[in-house]
C-alpha cells in the first residue's frame, strides 16, 4: 500500500509566501482559459510567460496542462471533502483548490507546503480571502491521503471520471471503438504526446507535426494523380500538411488558403523558414464561397472540427464541447466539402480528413457527396511503405487496425499518434 504524502511544514493561516511568478502566470492562463478567452497553447507562448526564466516557464505549461487534463478527476476528489459537496464554488476558488490538488497528486518534485501555501496565497490575491481557511483545509487532506490502489475492474464512467473525461464523450468512444480503445484513447490524452515513430524520415527539413497529421498529408500526396500540376489545400492552417505536400510535389503549383487573415499571417511566417515552400500561394479565401473557374487535380480538405483526436495537445476542448455541437460542425463541414468537390478536376482526387474520432464530422459528412468514388487508403499505405516512407510495422500495423471500410481511423493511445480520420476521394472523368 502507497503511504501518504507527508504534507511535512504545511503553514497554517496567514504569513503565507508571495505567489512565485510561475504559479501566477498558470492561474490567469487558466482563468482566461475558463472564459473561454484563449487557447493553452497560445497563451503559454504570449506575453504572460516572456518574462518567466526557462524553469518558471516550463513549471507554468506544466500546471496549466495539467490542470486542464485532469480537471475533471480533480473536482471530483475535492468535491467529496467539501461539507457541502453539492456547493457551487467561486472559479478563482475552485481554481486555486485545483492547482494545489495537481500539485499534490501528480507532481512529486513540487514540496507539498509550497503547493498548499502558495494555492492559498491565490484565493487571497484573487479578491476571495474568506475561502483560504477552506482551501487550506481541503488541501491537507488531499496532502494526507492515501493515493487509491489499482482497481480490478472499472466501468467506463468510472475510468472517464479518474481519466478527467467527460462521461458522454467517452461512452460514445466505448461504444464506438470498444472498452479497450476508449481506456487507451482517455490514457493516451492525459501525457504529453510522444515523439513520433511512424516514418523512415523524420527532422532535417520536414516541418515537425504528429504523426497522424503528417500520415494524412503523405496519404494525400501518394493519392496525387499522374502529371497532377494544381494543388490546393483549402483549410490549410497552421500548414504542416501544405509543407509536406510542397516537399513531395516538386513540380505543382499549390494554393493554400484559410478564412482566417490572422492564422494564414502565421502560416506565412512558417513557410519561409522551409525552402521548398517558396512556390506556395498563400491567400485568405472561405472553401464554402464560390471560387474561380481554376480546377485542381489535388484537394486537401482538412476541415475544422472538434478536436477531439487531439485531447493530449488541446486539453481544455474536452470542457468546451457539447454534444449538440457537432450536429453545427458538421454542418459548415459539408458545406467545406462540397464547395471544394466543386472545384476538382474530372479524375481528379480530394482527401477528406479531420482530427475527430466523432462519425457525425466524418463518414456522415462524406456519405452523401454526389458524383465522388472511394478510393480505398489500403492501397496508398501499402505505397507508402514500398516507397520507404512508412515504417514496414507501423504500415502493416495501420492496414490491420486503423481502416474502416477504406478510410483512415487512427486513435491516440492505440496508433501512437493523434486521432485522424481521411478519406480519399475521386471525381469521375467527364
């Protein structure tokens, strides 16, 4: 049996330390985060962590990753020692409880009085001193517990609530991809995604992406027809699968656009650090709009969508989403789609593909295309690996478990990689 974690010299009442810079710079992101205000990730690379020392910065991304992965697990273990569990708490309170609990459950190196003391010290900044002596309190206790041992057996809503998941979210997965795959997917989301081991190539010039982002830009360049010359990726931010499909086609002339001004300025600025990216014409354009009379031979439809293959790297979407919400996705995702089929080439191919594991944003978004044949990715994977771009494992092991009736299905925790859904997509000759 674990023993406790001894809370050691845990201050008692008030001669609280200063808040360190780091844990300050974590609770704002975190509060801003909460008002749905901004994005982890770009909040941790604003100007709220410039001045932070490398140690503090690392120290920052880790409380607001964390606490955001585990959220859901954490209020449920603070709720059972509140008096009133039933209580609704103040956010910067409930916020304060939950960087402290973090703190004392999943970081080891961090000393429990610094933790304690410091999670206090934030109520009081935060304009709710009447809650210190409670914060205090509730954090001594989880200081002092007994860290749960292994279960025999969980239900899946028992696993979703210890793996900071929301319940609805991972019944569907359990139904969808089974108990196992939902175990592993909620597992998988809740570390740092690892490096990548998928392909034969990997650094040097290849801009740096998941492995599942990446498989689908190679799946749609090996998908590119013979003497393709016009390429256009018509979501293209941040631009990762525009680069690779830059470096494998030396001879087309590719468009990427984005309807946002703001992120295709970003994508900008990445492609001139790559060479091989100077041939891209970058514009700010909206898929679902009528274009030119320009036909392309490749489409690259990578839709916006839920997210919810990339919970690890964008932790707070599991707060956000609603179920009612991908019924509206997948809406503007049909109309991306069929405005973009519109502008492909007779004989030409587009790939379809977002980072969901959720069907309404994927096989119910191509299943009603008109005109469109299925061209089965089985085929392109077993091209990747014979053109030594896929790992011989890696490819045999994604043609066994990650095609669906010829499309892509990966899954964290399961493939190594972020949760992908493509498919590939031909247009009858005229």
């Amino acid at each position: 049996m674990n023993s406790p974690r001894d809370p050691g010299n845990i201050p008692k009442g008030s001669g609280t330390p200063k808040v360190t810079p780091a844990r300050r710079a974590a609770f704002e992101i975190l509060t801003l985060v909460g008002e749905n205000k901004g994005h982890s990730d770009e909040l941790l690379h604003s100007v709220r962590t410039e001045a932070l020392t490398p140690e503090d910065r690392n120290l920052a991304t880790a409380l607001v990753m964390g606490v955001l992965r585990w959220q859901i697990a954490l209020d449920a273990r603070i709720r059972t020692l509140l008096q009133r569990p039933e209580q609704r708490l103040a956010e910067p309170v409930a916020l304060a409880l939950r960087m402290g609990a973090f703190q004392l459950t999943h970081m080891d190196r961090i000393p429990a009085h610094a933790a304690l003391s410091e999670s206090v010290e934030l109520c009081k900044l935060a304009n709710q001193p009447h809650a210190a002596g409670m914060v205090n309190a509730i954090l001594r206790k989880v200081a002092a517990a007994q860290k749960p041992g292994a279960r025999i057996f969980e239900s899946v809503p028992a696993f979703a609530e210890r793996l900071g998941h929301p319940r609805w979210l991972v019944e569907r997965w359990a139904a969808l991809y089974g108990r196992g795959a939902a175990l592993a997917i909620c597992e998988a989301d809740q570390q740092e995604p690892a490096d990548g081991s998928m392909f034969t190539e990997a650094g040097g010039d290849l801009p740096q992406m998941d492995d599942g982002s990446r498989l689908v830009a190679e799946l749609a360049a090996a998908a590119m027809p013979a003497n393709a010359t016009r390429i256009w990726d018509c979501c293209a931010a941040p631009g990762g699968k525009t680069l690779m499909l830059a470096r494998r086609s030396a001879h087309a002339e590719i468009a990427a656009t984005d309807v946002s001004a703001r992120r295709l300025k970003q994508m900008e600025g990445r492609f001139r650090r790559y060479p091989y990216a100077e041939k891209i014409q970058c514009a700010v354009a909206d898929a679902t709009a009528p274009g030119d009379d320009r036909k392309f031979d490749l489409i690259l439809c990578d839709v916006p969508c839920s997210g919810t293959g990339t919970l690890s790297r964008n932790p707070e979407i599991r707060h956000r989403l609603r179920v009612e919400e991908l019924a509206r996705q997948a809406e503007r995702q049909r109309a991306i789609l069929h405005g973009a089929f519109q502008r492909l080439a007779p004989g030409g191919r587009l790939v379809y593909s977002t980072c969901s594991l959720e069907p309404e944003e994927n096989e119910r978004v191509v299943e009603g295309l008109a005109g469109a044949r299925r061209l089965p990715v089985e085929g392109l994977l077993a091209q990747l690996a014979q053109t030594d771009i896929l790992q011989q494992d890696a490819a045999a092991t994604l043609q066994e478990t990650a095609v669906r009736d010829g499309a892509l299905r990966t899954l964290p925790g399961v493939h190594g990689c972020d949760g992908f859904f493509a498919v590939v997509l031909e247009r009858a000759e005229s």
